[in-house]
C-alpha cells in the first residue's frame, strides 16, 4: 500500500529542503536552527508531516517567507 502525501505538504516539504541546502545545513543541524527534532524534519521534508495551520506560519516565519509562498510550491526564494 502507497502513501499518498497531500500536494501542500510536498510544498512545505520541498520548500525546507531548498532552504536548508540553500544554507548547507543537515537535518540535523536544520532541527536545531527551526527548534524541531531531526526526525520531524524529515518527515517535512518528505510531506509525510499533516501540519497545522500554526506550525505553517511558525516555520514560514522562521525560514523569513509569507506562509502563502511556503505552501504555493517551489518559490523563487527556495531555489535562489
């Protein structure tokens, strides 16, 4: 059986990981940074994570980007 991971949260979970290597962190270090353990940033990062609407804002707010863009897709501010 396949997991299906809803389009918004691959959004937010792409948008960590072009953030993160943006900044050369590991998850590791990325957890710590955002205040999160490890293994939740991987499961972000993989869309695997159901978000609240506050934790969206909270994480958009720590990564500096409007919540909006971290669930549109892939932002410029991702991939510069």
């Amino acid at each position: 059986m396949t997991t299906r991971h809803p389009r918004l949260q691959l959004n937010v979970g792409a948008g960590l990981r072009r953030w993160r290597q943006r900044n050369g962190l590991s998850q590791d270090q990325a957890a710590r940074v955002l205040g999160f353990h490890r293994s939740r940033i991987g499961h972000i990062e993989q869309g695997g994570q159901n978000l609240t609407l506050q934790t969206v804002e909270d994480l958009a707010d720590q990564l500096d980007v409007e919540p909006l863009d971290l669930l549109a897709g892939l932002p410029d501010w991702a991939t510069e």
